[in-house]
C-alpha cells in the first residue's frame, strides 16, 4: 500500500463521532499499531477524536447484577448482604481497599485464589477495576492475575475465541507495561492448554495483537480500507520462530473476527485517557514554517507522545501531526522570536510527520527542526518539560515490536526442544 493511499484512507473524518465518549482501549492499542512504525498515528487521530468501536451494545451487567443482589437477601444473611454490596461498590471506587474492607469483614480469603475467583464471578464488579486491579505491579497482584488466568479454560479455543473470553473477563487498563504483562500471561496460558500450537509464546503474543488490530481495522468505520485475508496473512510472516503459521490457522482467526467483531466491556466513563479531553498540554504557540521560514500561530495539544497543531481550538482536524518517536527537544536562541525550543531528530534527517497543506491534501512533513516560540518564559520551560515526559514514556508498541522480532528469529535449537517438551507435555495429558 502506498504512503499516500495510506494517508487517504487514514484522513476521512466523514464518520467522526461527537468526542463524547473515550474510544476502547484495545481500539486505541490496534489503530495506533496497525501502520506502525510510520503512520500509525494517523489513524491514532481518530480515537483521540473519542470513536467508538461499533460493537455490540454491551449490556450493563452493573444495573442488572445489582437489583439481582437485593432480590436475594434473606433476613439471616441482610448484613453479610449489605457488607459484600458495601464491598463491591468500594471495590468499583478503589480496587484495592475493597478487597481490604471484605477480607477484614470475612466475605473474602486474603489468598489469591480466592480474590481471582470474585474477580472471575465478577458479580456487581466493574470490569474496568477489575483490569485496573490485575495490572497492578506488585506481588499480590501479579499471583492474582496468574490465577485468574487459570480460571480460563482455553483448552481446544481457536486463539479468536480464548481472546474474546479473556477480554470480555475485564477492561485492560491503559499502560503499556500492565498490557504486556496481562497479555504475556494469557499467551502462557493459551499455550500451555493448547501445546501443538505455536512453537513459543513469543509467537501468540505477537498474533493475539495482530488479531486484536484486525478486529479495529474490519470493524471501525473510520478506517476505509479493509484488509483481505491475503494481507493479513503477510502481516503474520515469519512469526512462528521464524517459520509461518498453517495458513489455514490464519484464515479460520481472519474469518472468525470478520464475521464476529470482539465485544468489549463498556468502560464506565472515568476511562478518558485517551482522548483530548485530558491532553498532557495545550496552548498557543508560533511556528516556524519548515521551507519558507515565516511563523505562523497554532494551538498545540500534546498527548500520548504526539504532538498536533490545528489553525484554530475549535478545529476538529489538525494541521499536522508530529510524532514524538526518536525526537528530542532543546532550547535554543533565535533572533526574532523570544522564548523559542525546538524538536528536533535524533540520528536521522527528517522528522515523520505529517500535514495538510494548503487544498487540503495530507503531505508528509519537510522539516528536520521544528522551531517554536513560546509567549513567555514560564510557558517556554513548561513545554519543554512536558515534551520530555511524554517523549521518555515508553509507548506499547516499542515493545510489541520488539517481541515481533523475537518471535521472527528462527532458533531450530530452541524449536527443536521446544516441540519434544509439548510432545510429551499433550501425551501426559490424554493418560
């Protein structure tokens, strides 16, 4: 595919939804990955712009699940009743102090299988704290996770399948690292139930993602070229330890998701972090131009490690698109503007990025610096600092692509043990 028929079919905002609600997660995930490394932000534009999946209108489970709980109560059991409600709700607010108030109140073992398992009930539990919940980074919470992944049974699942039982379990949460560990997890488990597979979970981390990134391009109607089946199956070559898949493998998950988008569990408002309503920065800012050296006045707005610049603050399309990969920012002097930085490439010449020139068609950028002024000093050093946050942010698909490599060194050493082990692993099992 062409850059620019690339470009074309990123930049339609014919389907732009009012920004109201926060696009899906794992939306967000696959559009920023999908043309990853150049113009994955592209179609990043559009989630930030608040789409949503057209999935089917998940039901509330909350509302229902809750009338069901006070439908039960009998008088013996109303305050263990009202103190597992008053857990819940606690729950739904701070994952962490729920699970404190129903341990001390004795309705729950502080063990983790007895948390993962009303994780995985999930009665009256807000699927987004539940995720927030498994992500958490400390040792608790990492052996909670693994045994909520035990409680899948993915046993003879198409991949399609066992991941639209995981992500439909809770909501992933937005950080990178939580996503990969969740997602590593769920990879040993497939792999362990299913072990003529794949050859290592390199290879079914890498595909679930692949999966997960079909699913937005089939299924979001903000991106206009749907990919066939052929181009789905290049895009997973050389992942099997550098072999591929059985193409028969990938058309059954092709087909699967195409017939089927993936449900995901509503999130419940609180979860904007992806849009601009919470952008890490914006303001007014004035820009050098890239081949005539004129400035001109933008409103920036600085999120999840891209910066955009539109003409006005109620455009709803930018002017240009900078990601913030492989760039860095330094002050510097200039002799008609005060308060000026500027970003700049580091080891390559241009800078990737992209905007619509004057007619109206998306051309990619010609700048190798790009030099702004800033109003006063103050806002000078609060934009450089914030720039470097987000550049230092280490964004997922770093470490996706990393993985993908992996998963594409072939190691006959490592294949060779690796299928004696399952071989004997599956025998074990039908005894």
């Amino acid at each position: 595919m062409l850059m620019a028929d690339l470009v074309r079919s990123s930049f339609h905002f014919d389907s732009c939804l009012p920004p109201v609600m926060a696009p899906s997660l794992l939306d967000h995930l696959a559009l920023s990955l999908k043309y990853s490394p150049f113009p994955y932000y592209l179609s990043r534009y559009y989630l930030i712009h608040g789409l949503r999946l057209n999935i089917l209108p998940s039901l509330s489970c909350l509302s229902q699940r809750e009338e069901g709980v006070q439908v039960q109560v009998g008088h013996k059991n109303t305050t263990r009743a009202k103190q597992m409600s008053i857990g819940r709700k606690k729950f739904n607010m701070d994952p962490k102090k729920g699970i404190e108030y129903l341990t001390e109140h004795g309705l729950l073992e502080r063990t983790e299988e007895d948390v993962a398992a009303f994780l995985y009930k999930g009665e009256g539990l807000n699927k987004t704290a539940i995720g927030d919940y498994l992500g958490e980074r400390n040792e608790f919470n990492e052996r909670v996770l693994k045994a909520f992944v035990d409680l899948h049974d993915f046993t003879d699942l198409i991949l399609v399948q066992a991941l639209r039982q995981f992500l439909w379990s809770f909501r992933l949460p937005g950080e990178a690292q939580k996503i990969d560990r969740m997602m590593e997890c769920f990879a040993q488990r497939y792999c362990q139930l299913n072990p003529n597979i794949f050859t290592n979970t390199d290879t079914c981390y890498v595909l679930s993602f692949a999966i997960i990134m079909l699913n937005t391009s089939l299924h979001n109607p903000s991106v206009k070229e749907k990919p066939g089946v052929e181009q789905f199956i290049t895009m997973n070559r050389g992942i099997n330890n550098g072999g591929d898949l059985p193409r028969e493998l990938l058309v059954s998950l092709y087909e699967s998701i195409k017939t089927e988008p993936f449900k995901i569990p509503e999130d419940d408002g609180n979860d904007l972090m992806h849009t601009f309503f919470n952008p890490d920065k914006e303001g007014w800012l004035w820009k050098q131009g890239g081949r005539y050296k004129s400035w001109k006045r933008r409103w920036f707005i600085l999120n999840d490690n891209c910066l955009y610049y539109f003409e006005y603050t109620t455009d709803k399309e930018p002017r240009g698109i900078i990601p913030l990969e492989n760039i860095q920012v330094r002050e510097v002097q200039d002799r008609h503007k005060p308060h000026c930085f500027e970003l700049y490439a580091a080891g390559s010449d241009f800078i990737k990025a992209c905007k619509t020139d004057s007619e109206g068609k998306v051309v990619e950028g010609k700048h190798t610096v790009y030099r702004m002024s800033a109003a006063t000093s103050e806002e000078k050093d609060d934009w450089i600092k914030c720039l470097r946050q987000s550049i230092s942010h280490n964004p997922f698909y770093d470490m996706l692509a990393a993985r993908k490599k992996k998963a594409q060194k072939t190691n006959s050493h490592h294949h060779h043990h690796h299928h004696h082990h399952h071989h004997h692993h599956h025998h074990g099992n039908k005894s």
